[in-house]
C-alpha cells in the first residue's frame, strides 16, 4: 500500500509499505493512517531541512563578522602606529627648533626614533669639510662601542648612501646583491657585518652632508619601507638643525669678527670722545662756576632750581630749599683790608659754606657777598618747615663765625640767611628766589647773624587764629562740618566701588574750605576730634542712604585709635546711622600703627571681627615697612601719589609699583592708587595689576548729590 507526499497539490515522494503473505491485508482505514503518517513526514522533513538552513546562515554570518572583526583590530593597529608616527614626527620636529647643544638634541631623536623601530644600533655621520672623512657626533652601537670619532671614506653602506642620495634599505639579500655588484665593499676592521641595515642622507639643498643609520646584526629585526620612510623623515629634520647650528656658528663668528672691528674702532672713538669731553667740560666749568671761588655761578644755580620747581610740580611731596645768604658788613672788611684780601676772604667763606652740605646739595657764588645753597629733597615737618634746611642753616651761621686770620686781622664774620622752600604752585625761578631774598632781608631787619624762614601764610590768610578758632565753635554749633565724597574706582571698567569722605566746612562768608584753610587751627584748639565725630555721622547718613553696594572710606587718625572706647563708639554710631558695618572701610597711616602698636593691633582687629575693612594710607610716605602688611589686620593697601609722578613718563616708578601690588596681592589685599590725574597713569596702572584707583581723572571731591559716573574709555 502506498501513499503519496504532498505539498500544496505536488507530489514531494511516496511512503510504501508492502507484505508478501496472503494473511495480511491493508484496509481504507489503513490506507487512511499511512497518508496521516506521510503529513508528519513530510512536516518532520521540513523542519530538519530548516534547522540545516539556519545552521548554514548562522555559520556564514559568523564567519563574515569574524572577518570583519579581524580587519578592524587591524585598522586600530595600523590607527595607533600612525598615531606614535605622527607623535613622534611631530616631536623630532619641534626638537629641530629648540635651542638645545648638539649632543643632547642627537640622543633625544634617537630616543624618539627607538619608540618606533629597533634603534640599538644608531649612528650619524657627517661629512668633513674637506669631504675625505666621515665624522660621527653621535654613534650607539652594542657591538662597536669604541667607534672612533671619525674615519676615512671608504665603499661601505654608509658611503653608498651618500653616493647615491638616496635612503637605503639593507636586507640580508640585497647587502648580498650590492657586494656581488663591487657596490660595497666588507672590511674585517669594521667588525661584525650587518644582518640588517637602513640608512636616508642628510640633504641640504642639492648638497648632501651626511647620513644617519640603523642596523641590526641579527635575523630577527627587520626594517620595512615605512620604517624607511621615518628614517628619511628623521634625517630631513637632523639635516636642518645641522645647517641651522652651522649658520648660527658662522654668524657668531662673523658676529665676534663685527664685534672685534666695532671694538677697535670704539677705542678710538672713545680716546676721541675723551679728548673732547675734557675740553668741554673745561669750557662748561669755565662758563657755569665762579672764576675767584671755583663755586658754581648763578646760571647754574638757576638750572638747578628749575630742576628743583619741575620735582616739586610733578611730586608735590618731593621739596627742594633755597638757601640765600648775605655776609653782614662785607663792605667794609673789604674797603679796609683792600680787594685782594676781600677775595681771599670769599674764598674762605665758600670753603665754609661747602663743608657745610652734602651731595647732591649745592653752594653758589651770586655776586659779590651774596651766597646761595640749595638743598634737594628735603622733608617738611608737621609745621611745614624745612628741618634739613634749617639744620644747614645752623651750621652754616656757625661756621661762619669762627675767627678768621685775614691780612694781619682776625675777623669775626657774620651772616644772614633767608630760607625758601619750593611749593607746586610757583611757575617762576625768580618767585622763589624773590621769597629767599624776602626772607634774608627780615632776618637783617630782625638784627643779623641769624636764619630767617619765608612763610606766605601771612599774605594769603586774612583772619588771625583766634578768629578761625571762634568760627570753628560755631561751625560745630551749625553743623557747617560736612563731608565731600571722592570717588574710588575699578581702573578696567570705571565702575565706582566707593567714596572716601573728605572734611569741608561751609564758611557762611568764605564759602566751602578745605582742611588746610582750618585743620592746623582745629587741632591746636583741640577742636578736631570733635569735628571727626561730626564727619563720621554726617558721612554715615549719606552713604547709608545710598543703595548703591559701595563701600565708605575715613581717614582716621591716630589720637581716635588711642582712644579705649573708639571700637564701640564707631560700631554704636554706625548701629544708629543703619549703615552696615560691612560697607566701611577706615583709613590708618603707618604713624598710626607705631603709637602703641599691641593697641592699634587689637583695635583693628576688633572692627575687621565686625566687618570693618582696615587700608593703610599713603603707603610710601612714610617708613613703608612691609612687616605692617602682615603683622597688621589690612585689607586694603593705598598708594601714595608720590609713586604716580613719573608713571606716565616711563620713569623708575613702574617696576616699584609692580611688586608692591604683586606683594599686596600675595597677601590678599587689594590696591588702590591715589592721585590718578591723567589717563597715561590710569592704562599704566591696570598694565601694572593695580586694579583700583582715585583721584581728579575719575572726578573731585563733592557732595554725592554732584557726583557724577568718570567718563573712562570702555
């Protein structure tokens, strides 16, 4: 009985069973089994042949992904060896550049190089000048180490590449074509001969000056042609800094040849220089000093000055003080003891007079018995008077007195000097000389032998101090007392970060004046502690009112630090005006910190514990002692004007600025410049670090109500 496989109406096969006895017989239902039978077949045989076609698929694409697998590892070897390349291509380059000797740039390449290929065995050689030598400034071999410096040219690999021009590549076959071809010749004194060799010249330009090589003795390093290719790389570059050195040694001594011919011909010039320097100074001497004392004569006196006045104009701290001296009765010592005596006691005086000052100071003959002396950078006392130049002064009238043998005599001599300080405001020599002469004719008039010191105080003031003292009471009384806010300000965007208060006092008929008009009354009076107190209230209000996040400066003085119960009066006055304590900075001078300074130390720190910043002022007038900057609780470092003179005229303050700003900012402290009048000194400031200043660019002092923003470039 048999049954077919079917499919979708085709025949696939047959499923048979068959008997060969007459016992056994097949029914329908037999018939009806067996194509059952052949649907499972036929299901089974389809499911066997689909399982083989999936194990074929999967076995194909894992093959494929593995292929792939393998030329991606491959494609990131090949990525990181270009990578290295590169790196190290990258750095023999920059190594060519660098200002590095010979010796050390030679084994920082082969350094390089020996990250890449087998570089044990390593050479360059150069040619000589004469090009019948082969020099090697860098040789590392493990099988040669005693190479000699240098050796004649012979038929060797090395000698092929610079015949030829052309890198080599020395493969153990290719060695053996080159000795068969006579193109190399093997030597028994060259030692053990390579199993490996790759050599590229050094070409400079058309002209090739040597070689450098790498060589293996072994069969188990072997250079390629990308090993090749960096080699030549390597060369170009050893090339260059080869040429560059050379040309650097022959400029340096084309320099040395310049420099020795310059030399020469500046000793010559110089010996002519000398000459005549020496004549002119002879001339110059003749012109500007007195022909019977040898003293300089009133022309140079009066450049002086006006070298003085200019210091004075640009740094009005920095004075000068003009000595004018009359020697009393001269007339008659010269009348009486004839002219040639009356020279000789001129000469005696201005040796006097000489030993009596200091360099740079200066002794004058006028005319006649008239002297002069001029003291540079002289101090003024808190009366505003010349300490140094008085001191001479004294010495001077001293001096003069001493007894003096002259023509059979002894003469008791006198003198009578005027003294004059330089101010800003004098425009003319002959004001300050006029104000000396003013000054020598009092002390005559008050009785000779004596100094007498000019003070125009008394043609510029129109009341007495008994008067300003009254009107100071009744100031008080009205509150005429106020404060002028002067702007500080970032130097980069001219941003105002805060004011400083300054004292003015609204005279009811003078109008507003400054503290000079009144300050030295106020303090004889005792009157102007209570001023400051004033001040500080008025001053509080004003910056309380202001919602503007700037802070307000005071200058305090030394007698309020003094003061036990200063640190709770301020922070109590500050409570009441509702000005935070965090937006008040005080003002100290480095006078302040010397009067007790365990004092000032703890006063200080108690208002920084409340939020009270602490500048110290004027820094650089004074002792400008760096152990203040960290021995005291400061937090904000101001600079003196004086620093400001020559900023902009590219003068010695520059460098002065710089480190005390890098030293404020090391100890955490801001800087503010004090004086900035043009904006030369502003952009030379921000150049320096300085990062605040104040002074007439960025506005003067006035109530808040008239300030206005800087106008500042952006």
């Amino acid at each position: 009985m048999g049954v077919p496989i079917m499919r979708d109406g085709q025949s696939l096969g047959a499923i048979v069973v068959q008997s060969y006895t007459e016992e056994a017989g097949f029914s329908s239902e037999d018939q009806g089994l067996l194509e059952f039978v052949a649907s499972h077949i036929l299901t089974a045989l389809d499911r066997k042949r689909s399982t083989e076609l999936l194990e074929r698929s999967v076995e194909m694409r894992t093959q494929q992904l593995a292929a792939v697998n393998r030329a991606l590892q491959q494609q990131v070897v090949e990525r990181e060896r270009a990578e290295r390349l590169q790196a190290a291509l990258f750095e023999i380059a920059r190594l060519a550049t660098e200002d590095i000797d010979s010796g050390e740039f030679h084994a920082r390449v082969h350094r390089v190089v020996g990250r890449l290929l087998n570089a044990d065995n390593f050479y360059i050689g150069l040619l000589s000048d004469d090009g019948d030598r082969l020099e090697f400034p860098y040789y590392v071999d493990t099988c040669h180490p005693r190479l000699t410096a240098s050796r004649p040219l012979a038929r060797g690999l090395s000698e092929l590449v610079l015949r030829s021009r052309e890198p080599l590549l020395g493969t153990p076959a290719r060695i053996a074509e080159l000795e068969a071809a006579g193109e190399i010749e093997y030597r028994q004194e060259q030692g053990a001969p390579s199993a490996c060799w790759l050599g590229a010249p050094l070409l400079s330009g058309e002209q090739v000056i040597g070689l450098v090589a790498v060589q293996s003795y072994t069969n188990e390093d072997e250079f390629g042609a990308i090993d090749m290719e960096l080699l030549t790389f390597v060369a170009s570059q050893i090339a260059y800094a080869v040429q560059r050195r050379r040309a650097t040694e022959f400029q340096q001594q084309a320099y040395t040849r310049l420099e020795e011919r310059v030399a020469e011909r500046t000793a010559e010039l110089r010996r002519e220089i000398r000459e005549r320097e020496r004549i002119q100074d002879r001339l110059r001497h003749q012109v500007m000093h007195d022909a019977l004392t040898g003293l300089p004569n009133r022309d140079q006196l009066r450049l002086r000055l006006g070298q003085a006045m200019e210091r004075t104009r640009e740094t009005p701290a920095r004075h000068s003080a003009l000595l004018y001296l009359d020697v009393d009765r001269f007339k008659v010592i010269n009348d009486s003891l004839g002219h040639l005596a009356g020279d000789d006691f001129l000469c005696e005086v201005a040796r006097r007079l000489q030993s009596c000052v200091r360099q740079p100071d200066l002794v004058a003959r006028l005319a006649g018995d008239e002297f002069a002396i001029l003291i540079e950078d002289v101090a003024l006392d808190a009366e505003g008077r010349p300490a140094a130049a008085i001191a001479v002064a004294e010495r001077a009238l001293e001096a003069l007195t001493e007894p003096m043998e002259m023509a059979g005599c002894t003469l008791e001599p006198s003198a009578s000097i005027g003294i004059a300080v330089t101010r800003p405001h004098q425009q003319h020599i002959d004001d300050l000389v006029r104000d000396a002469d003013t000054a020598l004719y009092r002390a005559k008039a008050l009785g000779r032998k004596r100094w007498q010191l000019y003070d125009d105080s008394l043609q510029h003031t129109a009341v007495d101090q008994l008067t300003v003292e009254g009107e100071l009471r009744l100031a008080l009384k009205r509150d005429e007392i106020e404060p002028w806010f002067q702007p500080i300000v970032r130097l980069g965007d001219g941003a105002i970060v805060g004011h400083e208060a300054l004292m003015r006092w609204r005279h009811p008929e003078r109008g507003v004046l400054a503290p000079a008009d009144f300050l030295r009354v106020a303090e004889d009076s005792g009157l102007v502690e209570s001023m400051d107190w004033r001040l500080f209230k008025r001053a509080f209000l004003a910056a309380a009112a202001r919602e503007d996040g700037t802070y307000l400066s005071i200058n305090v003085a030394p007698r309020h630090l003094q003061r036990s119960d200063f640190t709770s009066r301020l922070l109590g006055l500050l409570e009441r005006t509702g000005l935070a304590p965090d937006r008040l900075r005080i003002e100290v001078t480095e006078g302040s910190l010397l009067e007790n300074p365990e004092r000032v130390r703890g006063v200080l720190q108690r208002l920084l514990d409340a939020g009270v910043g602490v500048a110290l002022d004027d820094f650089g007038t004074g002792y400008s002692s760096l152990s203040y900057l960290h021995s005291f609780p400061l937090r904000i470092l101001k600079m003196d004007r004086t620093f400001l003179a020559d900023l902009h005229r590219q003068g010695n303050s520059g460098p002065v600025i710089q480190a005390v700003v890098g030293l404020a900012h090391a100890l955490g402290m801001d800087v503010v410049a004090e004086g900035v009048e043009i904006e030369e000194q502003r952009a030379a400031l921000l150049e320096l670090g300085c990062g605040f200043g104040q002074g007439f660019l960025f506005g003067r002092p006035a109530e808040f109500a008239e300030q206005a923003e800087p106008a500042l470039p952006a």
